[in-house]
C-alpha cells in the first residue's frame, strides 16, 4: 500500500533539520526548506533553487505542500478584491483585501463554514466542514499581500481575523499560523496589526489572555440583553453575557489592550433605546470602543438595517457617555464580500 506523503508544513524547523541529518545531510540544509516554506512561501519543491535536484527530489519522495489555489478573484467596484479560495481538499473558502487611503487589510478565514450558530450570518448556515490548518490560513494572507502589492502598489498593512469561521474554536491553528505571520523568519509582522475578531466564547478569550497574545482582541456583540441576543445568537445561552463580561475583563487585567465591540443595529431587533442603553452600560466595565456597522443582507430578509435614526440614537447615546464610537460602511457588497456575507457564493 502506498505511504501517504506528510505535508513538509506540518514539521517544525528543528524537526526538518533533524530528517536531513537521518538522511545524511547538514542539519543548515532544513533551515533551508524551513526559509523556502515561510518566508518565501515556496509552492512546489522545484521553487528551491539553491538546494540540489537530487535533494529536491528526495523532498518529493517523502512530502507534499498543500498550498492554497485563488480559484476566483472579484473586485468590487469600491476596489475591494474577494478570493475563493481552493483548499488541496476541493473544500472552499473566501478571503477578503479591503483597501482605504492609507493602508490594506486582509479579512482571513479559519474554519470552512462556521462552528457557531449566529442567525443573521451566511457562513453561520454552513456547516463546520473542518477547521483550517495553519499554513492554509497563512496561504491566505500571503495571497492577499501579492494582491496588495499588484493591485495597490503597497504591502498588506493589517489582518482581521473576520472571515469564516470562529477563530477561537480552532485556537491552537490560529495562534500559530500568528506565530508564522508575525515571525522573522515568516512574513514579520507586527502582532499590533492583527486582529482576531470573536463571537464571544469565554473561556478561550481568558486563554488568549494566559498565552500573553499581543494581537488585538474584538467582539462581535451585536446585544448587551441577553434576551435579544440569545434570540439572534443561539450559543449565548452557552456564553451567556456575564460570562462575557468576566472573560473581557479578566483579557483587559492581562494585556491592558482596549477592546473593539462590532455592533449591528437591526429594525425591530435591537433599535430602541433600551437596547441602547445596556449597550452603554456594557462599555462601562472594560476600556473599549464600538464599531456601529452596516448590516448586509443575506436574502431571507428576516433581518433588516435599522434607520439611520436608531444608528444616529445609539451613536449619541455612546458619545455622552465617553465611549468611542464609529460609524462603518461595509465595503464589498457588490460581490457578497462585506461583513457577515461569506458563504462560498462566488457565481
């Protein structure tokens, strides 16, 4: 029966430096394939011009890189660019490049489909197919700065981790696809430029905050009811608020880095000012700002954007009591690339 080859990716540099000793070579020759595989984001073997034919042939008996394939790129008319992106398992998911001025940001995914349940969400009415591996999240990113610097003439500046996917429930793959990212020896970035965006599950925000993360943390909050946002977010009644709250708090004790809330106000949902004041009451208890964002439909018509007056309400409400708040529009409507509207529908 024919052994499976071993993505090279999955193996440590010090692991890769350990098989070319065993295979009679010098242990720099792994630092070699390590510099090719990161930093260089070498998609084939045959890319490693400064290793041996022989060698590189070797590599191909034992290993393959499962690399990422941009199956289709839309660009919005406002320049957003959105990738399909094909998985060396034919599983597919979107990443979004949202150009502004001054800076690009790469909009990644970590799951195919979605582990959670949020009813005003595309990728939520997916199932969770798999959880993303790290060099697949990493491919993402490498994409979207290549497209940066074609199409914008700069490189990527900042990631959001806001794709598809709950990032927090594929922890360990997310924290070190980061890790490569912000690395010398992978893109070296900076951690401050990455944002890792949550539903809200407790328990983890309060390991992100063990494990010293030096990314910035937002949440995707939507209610401070836990009523209303049990009723729009069904594993709130798992992670009810206080919960929430707790685990933010406890993030903020560790990292003293301030927390972004994203925030949608939906007609007939959470539009009055009583929702808005539980929204004000919530602020109150760690350093943070508030994201007030366009709401994109995503067909069934269930949930609708609020009037600009309940925007206007929530946004006023906030200011007189100090809190930071902006006002965001969505980008990419136009080719189903905006915020809550991922769900594989490139046609």
């Amino acid at each position: 029966m024919k052994q499976q080859k071993k993505d090279i990716r999955a193996l440590t540099k010090e692991q890769l430096q350990r098989f070319f000793v065993e295979n009679g070579d010098k242990s720099f020759r792994g630092s070699q394939v390590y510099e090719w595989l990161w930093n260089k984001a070498a998609h084939s073997f045959d890319e490693m011009t400064n290793i041996s034919k022989e060698t590189r042939e070797m590599l191909k008996e034992n290993f393959v890189i499962n690399h990422i394939r941009v199956d289709r790129m839309q660009r919005s008319s406002d320049g957003t660019i959105k990738n399909a992106v094909k998985l060396h398992d034919s599983l597919t998911v979107e990443s979004v490049l949202i150009p502004t001025a001054s800076r690009t940001t790469a909009c990644v995914s970590s799951q195919v489909g979605c582990s959670l349940d949020c009813k005003f969400c595309a990728t939520a009415k997916l199932k969770r197919m798999r959880n993303l591996n790290p060099d697949e999240i990493y491919d993402q990113v490498v994409a979207i700065d290549n497209e940066s610097r074609l199409y914008f003439d700069r490189p990527l500046s900042n990631i959001v981790f806001m794709g598809m996917g709950e990032p927090l429930m594929n922890y360990n793959n997310v924290m070190k696809a980061i890790e490569k990212i912000t690395s010398p020896e992978g893109l070296g970035m900076s951690p401050k430029r990455i944002t890792v965006s949550t539903s809200g599950v407790p328990k983890m925000i309060k390991k992100l905050a063990d494990d010293e993360a030096k990314i910035k943390l937002a949440v995707s909050l939507h209610s401070a009811r836990d009523e209303v946002r049990t009723q729009i977010m069904p594993f709130n009644e798992t992670f009810p608020l206080e919960e929430l709250r707790e685990a933010l708090e406890y993030w903020y004790g560790k990292t003293k880095s301030r927390i972004t809330y994203e925030y949608i106000v939906w007609k007939g949902i959470n539009d009055t000012p009583e929702d808005a004041r539980a929204l004000v009451r919530f602020c109150q208890y760690v350093p943070c700002k508030v994201n007030l964002i366009e709401y994109n439909p995503i067909d069934d018509g269930e949930f609708q954007q609020a009037a600009s007056k309940a925007t206007d309400m929530y946004q006023n409400m906030l200011e007189r009591n100090d809190i930071t708040v902006t006002v965001r529009r969505s980008r990419g409507k136009d080719i189903d690339a905006a915020c809550g509207q991922l769900a594989n529908k490139s046609a």
